[in-house]
C-alpha cells in the first residue's frame, strides 16, 4: 500500500510538467547515508509558509536543513505516510525552488530568475536633407531634442549651428521642404520659441525666446488655459535624470503646465478630472518623484490625486473617486481623547470614526488631509507616564480626662455597697456603710454626726483617664499623567426619614405614613491629580477631606458632622516625599455641678459638688511619594 501511495505521488508529480530528476538523484543519494530522509511522514498542512514548515520538518526529524527565510509562499496539502524524501522533493518541484548539499546540509533557495538585457532602442535618425548647390534645407520634426537637430543640420550643412545653454534639453517641432537655409533655421526658431541670431563669422545662434507673444503662443495650439511649452518654459526648467527622477526650478510657474509636461518626460499615465487652472507654484528642488512634485504643487489647496496601479488621478479633493479611506491606530495612548483635541480646520471635508477595539480611526477623505491628521496624532501618541502615588496617613490622637464629686441622695431602692478603690475610686455606699462611718468619726469624742436613714445613699467618685492613639495607613494608587486619583477611608451611618401625607377619604381626613432608610458618610479622603513635566517635576492638585460623625438630636434623625479639608498645589521631583498637615482637632471641657453656696466654698466644694475635666488632641499627617512610571 505504501508503495502504491509513492508510486501515485510521482505520477501526479509527472502529469504536473515538472522537471525532477536532478532534485530527485541528490536526495535519494543523501537518503542513502540519512536514514532520516526515508522516515515516513503524516500531517495536513494549512497555512503555514515553505519557511515555517521546511523547518519544522527538519526539527521533528533532525535533518541538517537551511532555508532562506524570503520563501514565504503559503502552502496547504496533505501527507499520508510519505517519506520525508519525497515530502521535499514535491515541495522544490510545486514551487520551483533550487535545492542543493552543503557539507551534509539540505539547502532550500529560490531559483534566480535570468533577466534578459534589454537592449537599448537606438536614437531616432533626424530627417533633415540639405542640397549644397542651391542652399536649400529640409526638415521633417516632431518633437526631437533641439540638440540632435542642430548636430544633424551642422554635419549635412557643414554650417555652425550653436544654440544658448538654456536650451539644452528643448524639443523642437517643424515641416518645411526646399527652403533656403536661413529661412528653414529662422521659421524653426519662430515656432518653437526661439531667437536666431547670425554674427559676422557665419555662426547661427539660436537662444531662448524671453517674452513670447500671444500668437505665438496660440500657434502652438496650447490656449489660454493651459500655458504649457509657451509660458512654462519661460518660468520653469525641467530635466530628468538617468534615474527616472526629476530636478525642477520653476519660479510662479502654472501648474497644469507643469504637470503636464513632468508627466509627458517621464510617460506618465494620468487623467484629470479638474483642471488646477491659475494656479501657480515656486518650487526648487532636485532628484524628486513624480508623487513628490504632486504633494509639493497641491500642498495647501483644494487639489489632490489618488495612485491607481501606474495611473494618476488629478482633480478637485471632494470629486468621487479621489477620496481615501484609511485606518489610523494608536501605538502609545488610548482614543477616548484624542479626537476632542484634533483642530477644527484639519475636519473639514474629513469623515472620521472612532474604533475602540482597533484603538484607533478609520479616516474617509482626501489624501493630503488625512496625511495631516496623520502627522497630527503621529506628534502626541507618544508614552504617556504612569504615575505611582504612596500615600502614608498617620494619626495621632492624645486624651484625658478627670472626674471628681460626692453625691448622696435618698431612694426608695434598698443599694448595696459596692465599688473599686484603684486604680479608679468609684464607690457606692449604702445607709449602712454610711452608719458605720459615721460611728468611726464619733470615736474620736470631737462632735456627733447622728445617723442617716436607711434609704440613704453615697456615692463617691475620682476618675482619671490618659489615652494615646497612633494610626498609620499606607495605601497605594496609581493614575496616568493628568487623570485624578481618589482615596476614601471612613464609616457609614444610617438614619430613617419619615413621610407624613395627608389623604381625604370622603369620611375625613387621614395621614399616610412612609419612609425609607437613607446613609450618610464620613470618609477621609485623599484626592490627587498629577502632572509630569518634561524633566519629570511633579505638580500635584491634593484635596484631602476629612469628616467625623457628632452626636444625633433623635432616635433616627440624621447624625450631626464635623468636616475640614483643605486644597494645595504642589511641585516636587520624582521619587520625592511632601508632608501634607494641619487637620488639627482640640476639644476642652470643664464643667461641674454642685449644691448652690456650698459648691464654691474651699475645701467644702469637693464634699457639694461633682467635676468633670477633660482635654482631647488629634492630629492628621499625609505623606505623598509620587513615582513616575512608564
């Protein structure tokens, strides 16, 4: 079977027409010291390249193999168990490739195409016949260079015809039979728009006609609108160099002239569907192609051209047929704000739409402006910095707080003794515990207290309390150049809103009752906008924001709120850290209560009266590390 398959393979090779012996005689003798080459392959093979799949055959079954990586042909069959042998063979046949061995190396190349020499056309004999015994010439013209005429014309006349250095690349056209001499040379100068001039050594001069007059320039057939070989060359020099470029001085020279006779120097194909008609153009400039000369000439006007193939089409830029459609995408930044930052007049007779996915435009317009707006987004898609801001937030909150009184009262309740010495005094003391006091004191045989009742109670109070708290947070955000950053730090708290409507029944007035949970935050909030300069100094807007809840007037009305915040512009380098402070908070109090008289008197106050002093401090740092990152 296997054999069946080889057999049917090279007849299909042979009805193809190729030519495989030589290929074939050096890979069955490589094959016959590679045990590699007769390995049987199976595969199906879709849209790799002769490149991509040589070289994966080679590594599969470790054949010495070079391939030239400009085999780019795309190559989709399929394989059944065929020896890697024949695999190559069909591939250097179907292809037409050059195979050959290397020091034990299978080297794949493509064949070099034999060019043919083109054998340079011979120079167009010049017609001109002169008869030296009655002095008559004869000329037969159309469109030749003026120097091959005055060469041919000299060596038949034996007469000097010199012409002016501004004429060296000039055609000249003319028919005249059996003239004088000097009326054939002198109406061939007229009708091409030249001078001719004879000095008294017998020398025929022939320069460039400076001011050509309208009806010479109407005998040319050129007309009024086009002012091509007339006035064209009286304001503009053309040559073509040996290159096929064009070097052209030409000062307010028309424009449609100017193409015209580029484009019938070079043999253009072209068509115009407008004529840029009085236009004018200054243009200076060597070894340029024939698209640079268009791109210079309609630069700044309504004109423009569109390449088909090796035709050119000329006219006006909203004429059908001349507008182009491309895609512009972005390398370096994102589309959402680019299209708000391209200049109004570069939209004009442009249609543009946005593709995200593409990240980039679809552009429908004439070519010279989308090559405009293509310059534009070219100069701002550069890399936009990233910037890294670490944000250390560190509170600092500093509390005390004193509590001093005595107070007894009566109450119907039957209290027990009970309460801490220390560290804290807050003690509670029944009649009984009182009782017993009061008998220590009577002791002493001073003075009597007498006792109190037994719904008599004391209570005695000496509280002090110092706090410190320090809180550090250390978050990280990251923004692009120019686009906020936002942090937020704090609590929710809840409040219930009621409604109240009244609605008529018909049997009297009733009050609809509704509400709803609605929330309320107090956050510590960080908000920073970063902008990079080009030495990468750092302005930075920062709004920081700081909110605590206070106490409610009700059960569910909304929570009282403390806010301070301030806004700062700074500017700092990169990789440097700033100090943002001055949220400071400071709550005092001293208040007291006490038996009117006795409260304020020395000593006794501290029996009468009940104090409270307290002294609470805190304190917001924010430090900012902005980092650029790209």
């Amino acid at each position: 079977m296997k054999d069946y398959i080889t057999y049917i393979f090279f007849f299909l090779i042979a009805l193809s027409g190729f030519s495989q012996s030589d290929a074939e005689k050096m890979l069955t003798d490589h094959a016959a010291d590679h045990e590699e080459l007769n390995e049987t392959i199976t595969i199906d093979i879709s849209g790799l390249t002769i490149y991509e799949f040589l070289n994966s055959v080679a590594m599969e079954h470790k054949i010495n193999l070079s391939v030239d990586s400009d085999l780019t042909s795309v190559i989709e069959s399929s394989f059944f168990e065929i020896p890697v042998k024949d695999v190559f063979l069909f591939i250097v046949n179907k292809f037409d490739l050059e195979i050959s061995i290397v020091n034990d190396i299978i080297v794949f190349s493509r064949k070099e195409i034999e060019r043919q020499v083109k054998e340079m056309p011979k120079p167009k004999e010049i017609e001109a016949n002169y008869n030296d015994k009655n002095n008559f010439l004869s000329i037969k013209l159309s469109n030749e260079p003026l120097e091959g005429v005055a060469k041919r014309i000299t060596d038949i006349s034996g007469k000097n015809l010199v012409i002016g250095p501004t004429l060296k690349d000039k055609k000249v056209s003319a028919y005249i039979l059996n003239r004088p001499f000097d009326q054939v040379v002198e109406m061939m100068a007229k009708s091409n728009q030249m001078i001719l001039t004879i000095d008294e050594n017998g020398f025929y001069y022939l320069e460039k006609d400076a001011a050509p007059t309208e009806q010479d320039a109407n005998r040319t057939g050129k007309g009024k609108g086009l002012k091509s070989l007339a006035s064209l060359e009286s304001s503009a020099e053309i040559r073509v160099e040996e290159n096929g470029f064009i070097s052209i001085k030409a000062f307010d020279a028309d424009i449609t002239a100017l193409i015209t006779e580029v484009a019938d120097q070079l043999h253009v194909n072209y068509f115009m569907y407008n004529r840029p008609d009085g236009l004018t153009t200054t243009l200076v400039s060597e070894m340029m192609t024939f698209d640079d000369l268009l791109d210079h000439v309609f630069k700044g006007k309504n004109f423009t051209y569109k390449k088909t193939g090796d035709f050119y089409l000329i006219g006006d830029q909203n004429v059908e047929g001349l507008r182009s459609t491309e895609l512009i995408q972005l390398e370096n930044r994102t589309i959402e704000t680019v299209l708000e930052t391209l200049p109004k007049d570069l939209l004009e007779n442009v249609e543009i739409k946005e593709f995200f996915e593409l990240n980039g435009f679809v552009i429908s317009g004439s070519r010279p402006r989308i090559l405009e707006i293509k310059e534009y987004i070219k100069e701002i898609d550069v890399v936009v910095p990233m910037i890294l801001i670490e944000v250390l937030i560190v509170q600092y909150q500093k509390s005390s707080e004193v509590q001093t009184g005595l107070q007894a009262g009566l109450d119907n309740e039957r209290r027990t003794t009970s309460g801490a010495l220390f560290p804290t005094t807050d003690v509670n003391m029944n009649s009984t515990s009182v009782n017993s006091l009061i008998d220590a004191f009577n002791g002493f045989g001073i003075f009597n207290l007498g006792k109190v009742t037994e719904n008599f109670y004391l209570n005695l109070r000496a509280l002090e309390n110092n706090s410190v708290i320090n809180l550090k947070s250390t978050p990280k955000i990251s923004t692009l150049n120019g686009h906020d950053a936002k942090l937020s730090i704090g609590e929710t708290s809840y409040y219930f809103e009621q409604n109240n409507r009244l609605i008529n029944s018909g049997l009297g007035n009733d009050i609809l009752q509704s509400g709803q949970w609605k929330s309320t935050d107090a956050n510590l909030s960080v908000n920073i906008k970063p902008f990079v300069s080009k030495d990468e100094q750092i302005t930075l807007n920062i709004l920081v924001e700081r909110s605590t809840f206070l106490g409610r007037q009700g059960e569910n009305a909304p929570p009282g709120k403390a806010t301070q915040q301030f806004e700062s512009l700074v500017r700092c380098l990169n990789g440097e850290m700033i100090l943002l402070g001055g949220l400071d908070q400071l709550d005092k109090e001293n208040s007291g209560t006490g038996t009117p008289g006795l409260s304020k008197v020395p000593v006794l106050k501290w029996f009468f009266s009940s104090r409270r002093k307290s002294n609470s401090k805190s304190k917001l740092h924010v430090f900012i590390k902005p980092t650029v990152v790209y």
